[in-house]
C-alpha cells in the first residue's frame, strides 16, 4: 500500500517527530484505518535509510493513521511517500 505522510503529531508547545500522522490511498473512514494497527511502515531518506515504524491508532474519522517510529522523521518527510507492509 502507499501512503502519505501529512503531519507530525503535535500539541501547543511540543512537536514529536517519531510520531507521524499518514494518509492512506483508499481509506477514508476511521472503522477502515484501525483495522491497519500493527503493521509495519517504511520510510526511506534520500540518502538511502530505512526508518521503521508501526500504526499505533486511527487519527480522526477520515481515515488517517498515527504511526510511532523508532528515530525522529527529517522535515523533508512531510509530504512524501511511505510505504506499508501488507
């Protein structure tokens, strides 16, 4: 599956970069995208790295996921693909 990473998982005062809030192609409800919990996640950096992640929960009711991984994403992830493991 493709995804997209939206945003960082943030609050007033902190932004946590190992938390990535992703939309994924086809979901578009919350009963759908929880469904996803537990699978792996796989963003790879211009220079090559694999970072590995897991969906923890659904964010929202429109299908986005949250998504813990185990180092910080850069900034230049935001907007980019990820992909999933099925």
């Amino acid at each position: 599956m493709k995804a997209l990473i939206v945003s960082y998982q943030r609050g007033r005062h902190l932004v946590h970069q190992n938390h990535a809030i992703i939309k994924i192609e086809g979901i578009g409800e919350r009963a759908k995208a929880s469904s996803l919990n537990g699978k792996k996640v796989m963003y790879t950096t211009k220079a090559g790295k694999v970072l590995n992640g897991v969906i923890t929960k659904a964010h929202g009711a429109k299908g986005l996921v949250l998504a813990r991984f185990d180092t910080g994403l850069p900034g230049q992830a935001i907007g980019s693909e990820i992909a999933i493991k099925e």
